[in-house]
C-alpha cells in the first residue's frame, strides 16, 4: 500500500488526539496542526506512544489567524505535494464573546472561517491524492444554527448557543 498521509487540526487534545492515533495505528501518515507548541510536543509523544508509529509530525499552525494559515499551509507544500486526508475537528466554544487575530467572532473564525481557508489552501494537494478525502467535524448544535449575515460576528448581542451553532 502507498504511504497515505493526514492532517488533523486540534490534535492536541480529544477527538483530535484520539483520531491522530487510531490512524496511526493504521499505518498512516498523520501531521498533527497544533496552535501551541508545548501541548504539541506532549501531545505528539503521547500520540507516538500509544500508536507506536514514527510517522506522525508535529506542525504549528492557529486557526484564528489567517497569517498563521498561510504559514502552515506553505510550510506543508514545501515538504509535500499530496494530502490524502485533511480533519477539520479543532473547535472552540466561547462563553464570552472573544474574537480572531483578524477580529472575526472566534467560534465562527476558528471554527468554520479558519478551516475554510485551509482546505481552500491544501485543495491542489487534495486533488493530487488518488481519494482525497475531507473530513469536517461538526456539532449536533448546527441544527439551530443560523447566520445573521447582518451580524455575523455577533458585535449587536453575543449567545453561546447561537454563535456555536
Ligand atoms: N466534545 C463534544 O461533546 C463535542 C460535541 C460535538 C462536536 N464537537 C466538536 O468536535 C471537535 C473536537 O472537540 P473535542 O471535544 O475533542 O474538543 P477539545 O478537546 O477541546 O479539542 C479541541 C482542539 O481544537 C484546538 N483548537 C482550538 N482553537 C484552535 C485554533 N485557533 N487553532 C488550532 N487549534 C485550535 C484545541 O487546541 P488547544 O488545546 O490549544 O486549545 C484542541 O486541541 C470540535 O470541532 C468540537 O466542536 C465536540
């Protein structure tokens, strides 16, 4: 079988962590997209013990900032030029309304915006994989979700509920 390769975005911690490992074990590739260094690196050992594989790469990259996006984004097409499978799982909830470096409300920034960026940065190396897979991990709260494309940032009335879903 060809080597396949990952990423995971938030694969620090959770559902991130978790899957980084059990595609591991399935002798994949997998680049964990961390936003902090040091949960990274203890996170990446953690990965590479329980999975026992050498083939997991630790790489930083903040989905609230559309700098750091590109970075990554660069930094990933220098070393490669396929992807096989990209997660989008990295999610926030914010009780109190925070925003993005580039000053989007941060669970719509992070979130959705952040990931929409990336994979829109990763799409030629999607397509040069043979099944170029996306994966986004979503919430059961879309069900109320709803954008008020008047204020999508909740700048007039922040909800947790609403902004999350
Ligand atoms: N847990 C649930 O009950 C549940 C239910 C429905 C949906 N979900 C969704 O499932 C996904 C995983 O959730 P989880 O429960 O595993 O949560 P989690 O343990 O809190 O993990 C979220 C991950 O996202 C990372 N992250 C947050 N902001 C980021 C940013 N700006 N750039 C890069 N990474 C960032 C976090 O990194 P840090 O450690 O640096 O913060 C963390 O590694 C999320 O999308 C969440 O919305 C979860």
């Amino acid at each position: 079988m060809e080597d396949k390769l990952a990423i995971v975005t938030g694969a620090n911690s959770g559902m991130g962590l978790a899957t980084v490992i059990a595609l591991a074990k399935k002798g994949i590739n997998v680049i964990m997209l961390c936003r902090n260094e040091e949960r990274g690196v203890k996170a990446l050992q953690i990965a590479k013990d329980e999975s026992q594989s050498d083939g997991i790469e630790l790489m930083i990259g903040d989905l609230g900032s559309i700098d750091s996006i590109h970075r990554f984004a660069e930094a990933f097409k220098t070393k490669h030029n396929k992807l096989d499978i990209l997660i989008n799982n990295a999610g926030v909830v914010s009780l109190k309304r925070q925003e993005t470096k580039d000053g989007f409300e941060s669970m719509l920034g992070v979130n959705h915006l952040g990931h929409f960026l990336l994979t829109n940065l990763l799409l030629d190396e999607l397509k040069a994989s043979p099944q170029g897979r996306i994966v986004v991990v979503s919430s059961g709260a879309h069900k109320w979700g709803k954008i008020d494309f008047e204020d999508p940032y909740f700048k007039s009335g922040y909800n947790v509920a609403k902004g999350y879903g």
